[in-house]
C-alpha cells in the first residue's frame, strides 16, 4: 500500500476500504490478522502498522475523516 502523506502515518484507501495506522518505521517481521484487522510487528514484537480491512464497517464515514481536521489522514487516489 501506497501511502501518498506519511507525515500523519494514517491513510485510507477509498478503493480497498482500508484504513492503516504506521506506528514506527521499524522493519516489519511479521503480521496477524484478527478479524479485519492485520497488526504487523517487528522482530522484537513491537506493533509498526495496523490495517483496518473494511474500514468503513467500523468508522461509519472514513471519508469524512479526510474532510475534517479529526484526524489528520492522507487519502490514496488509486488513478495516481
């Protein structure tokens, strides 16, 4: 996934309704899925990324959090 702003470390991607939180900038080891949630860790287990698969079932507008300044969070064009 593509993230177009990574100054906030959060993105949704309107096409894949997935909403991703990058926590650090450590290398990813490893991931578990839990439901529509992917958790993706380091060698040392520490969390760097969680996905939201299906975003909006749990956030009823995610585009709206791109709209408003709630949550500051970069939106994936998929025709860039």
């Amino acid at each position: 996934m593509e993230k177009e702003h990574k100054e906030s470390g959060v993105t949704y991607d309107l096409e894949s309704d997935v909403l991703a939180w990058e926590i650090s900038d450590k290398p990813i080891a490893y991931a578990k899925e839990v439901g529509t949630l992917i958790m993706h860790f380091t060698s040392g287990h520490a969390p760097v990324l969680i996905e939201v698969l299906e975003a909006s079932k749990l956030v009823p507008n995610p585009e709206k959090l791109l709209k408003e300044d709630v949550f500051p969070v970069a939106r994936i064009d998929p025709a860039a």
